[in-house]
C-alpha cells in the first residue's frame, strides 16, 4: 500500500466510522489536500516503507465501535500534533488542521477515555495508600467485570438464537 493510498485510508476509516463523510467532494478535496501535504514532508522518500504502516494495522485490532473511538481520537491527536509545527499559511494545512478538529472534537469521550487510560499506567501500584484504596474497590471491580462479561454472553446467545446461520 503507498503511503497516499495509506493515508487516504486511515483518514477515510476515521471520517466513515463517525459520519462525517457528507459528500463525496470532502474526501476528494481532502485528498488533494493530502497529495500537497505529502510533497511537504517528502513522503515519497525511500524510508517512508520502512517497518510497515504505523496507524492502520493498529486499528485492525479495535472492532467495537466505543474501542475505535477511544484509538481514533488518539491517531486524530497525533496528526494533530505533527502539523502544529507545519506553515499554517497553507490552504491545505489549514484544510486538514481543520477537519482533524472537528473530528477531534466528535470524539471527545474518547479522548477523555485515552486519558484514563495513561492515568492508571501512572498509578505507583507499590504505594501502600494506593494499594488500600485498590484492595477497598477490588469487590466491585470484579463485579463490574462479570456484569460485563454476563452481558457480553446474553449478546451472543441472542445473536445465535436471531441468526439463522
């Protein structure tokens, strides 16, 4: 896959999975855009191929829509991230930067979840504060948990009895 039809891709994949393709003109008009910013970051360089893709085979793994939501904020925040430092005197920047934010900002409960997600990696677990406050909450940790997983087996069952397969 080229890195043009690659990133067509992973920006098709994002728009799609939250509606935000109205018409078919947007994504051709954002490809454009994408085509000149390629020329700005020398995407055709040698190296780009190097190590496989680094968004879409992320996303392969995410199949709920909540879980998408939760990795596509955070890819969308990352491009983000990579043009604030680009000249934002060019239409196409500025076209881009725009649409990322108005998908970033249909996508704030997953951004709000990425951020819970780097909290608990920041938890000192060896804390004995934190250690009592954990073993406090552990019962209904485990009771979340086999309401879910309950859940998740009424889902299948009622699946299997609908599907005529």
């Amino acid at each position: 896959m080229t890195f043009q039809t690659y990133s067509l891709f992973v920006l098709s994949v994002i728009m799609i999975s939250f509606g935000r393709v109205e018409n078919r003109l947007n994504l051709l008009q954002l490809q454009n855009d994408i085509d000149q910013l390629k020329v700005d970051f020398n995407s055709s360089h040698s190296d780009v191929a190097d190590g496989g893709p680094i968004f879409t085979e992320r996303l392969s793994s995410w199949t709920e829509r909540n879980e998408k939501r939760i990795i596509l904020s955070q890819i969308i925040s990352m491009y983000l991230k990579m043009l604030e430092n680009t000249d934002k005197s060019k239409a196409h920047v500025r076209n881009i930067s725009e649409e990322l934010h108005t998908l970033k900002e249909s996508l704030s409960d997953g951004s709000k979840k990425m951020e819970d997600l780097k909290d608990l990696t920041k938890l000192q677990m060896s804390d004995l504060k934190i250690q009592r406050k954990a073993v406090n909450e552990l019962f209904s940790i485990l009771q979340k948990l086999g309401d879910a997983s309950s859940s998740q087996k009424r889902k299948r069952s009622q699946f299997q009895r609908l599907c005529k397969c």
